[in-house]
C-alpha cells in the first residue's frame, strides 16, 4: 500500500482522556502568543525596511543636490576664469 492511505488524522477527544480546562487554556494562550509575538515581528521588520527606504531616499536626495551645487561651483569658476583671462 501506499504511504499516503497508510496516514491517520486523529483530532478531538478521545474517551478515555480526561479533558483538562488549565491545559486547554494554557494552549490557546500559548498560540495565540505565538501568533502576537510573529504578527508583531513582522510588523516591526516591515518598519525598519520603510526606514531604511526613507533613509536611502533622503540619502539619494542629498546626493543629488550636492552633485547639482558642485555643478553649479564649478561653472562659476570656470566664467569667473573666463572673465579674469579676458580683462
């Protein structure tokens, strides 16, 4: 036979298990902190990724404008050489 007819869902109570309230509890308050702690760590991941998007936005920004001002710097220093060389 098959390994996949050969599997055996067992859910539910069984009749001879005694069913503990403390237990029952404590396991949906265990996976419902699991599920807090993982929401919540993705949540804090998907934060510092936009931060460090903004960051290397504003980063980006100022690049360029510090490439544009050096433009400008160094065509106002070539005119101004222009100017002096022609007087």
């Amino acid at each position: 036979m098959s390994i996949f007819l050969q599997i055996v869902f067992q859910s539910g109570e069984f009749y001879n298990e005694e069913s503990s309230f403390w237990t029952d509890f404590f396991l949906n308050v265990f996976g419902a902190l699991i599920g807090t702690l993982t929401a919540l760590g993705i949540f804090l991941l998907s934060v510092k990724h936009d931060r460090n998007k903004e960051k290397h936005k504003e980063n980006k920004t100022i690049s360029q404008r510090l490439h544009y001002f050096s433009s400008m710097v160094d065509n106002i220093n070539e005119t101004v050489k222009k100017e002096l060389s022609s007087l």
